[in-house]
C-alpha cells in the first residue's frame, strides 16, 4: 500500500492543484510499483506553524513530498518512483 504525503505552508493558496497533483501522484506510484490504484493512499498536510531561514519572510513557502512503500519492493522500483 502506497503512502504519499505533501506537507506544505498554508501561505500557499493552490489547493486544487495540490488535489490534482496527488490524485497523478496516486496514478504514476500505481503503475509504477504495479498495485491497483485503490491501494495508493495521499494527503495533504497544511503546515500552519513553520519557520524557512531566520523566518523573516511572510512570503517563503515549501512543499516536502513523502512516499512509503511497504516492505517487499525492489531497490529499481524504488528508484523509478
């Protein structure tokens, strides 16, 4: 069962894309890692409290994606994805 997460700073105002994003996401790791894609698992993790250098700039933003995979695939399947 593949887990993806996208943690990102709630400055940004992209939800609807972020949507999209994972539901790709979902469809590229299930072809990918040869699962049916009702196994594949994403979310988005809006980050309220963050800090980016010295914190000083209300603009800076991040996005961090995150994709686990249970024990059992191969390092090249890892590597594709």
């Amino acid at each position: 069962m593949p887990l993806i997460t996208l943690k990102y700073s709630n400055n940004l105002n992209a939800l609807e894309e972020l949507k999209g994003f994972l539901s790709t996401a979902n469809s590229i790791t299930a072809t990918t890692v040869k699962t049916d894609l009702k196994h594949c698992k994403a979310s988005l993790a809006p980050q309220a409290h963050y800090c980016i250098g010295n914190g000083e700039d209300p603009m800076d933003s991040f996005i961090v994606l995150t994709i686990e995979l249970m024990v059992g695939r191969t390092h090249d399947v890892k590597s594709t994805l």
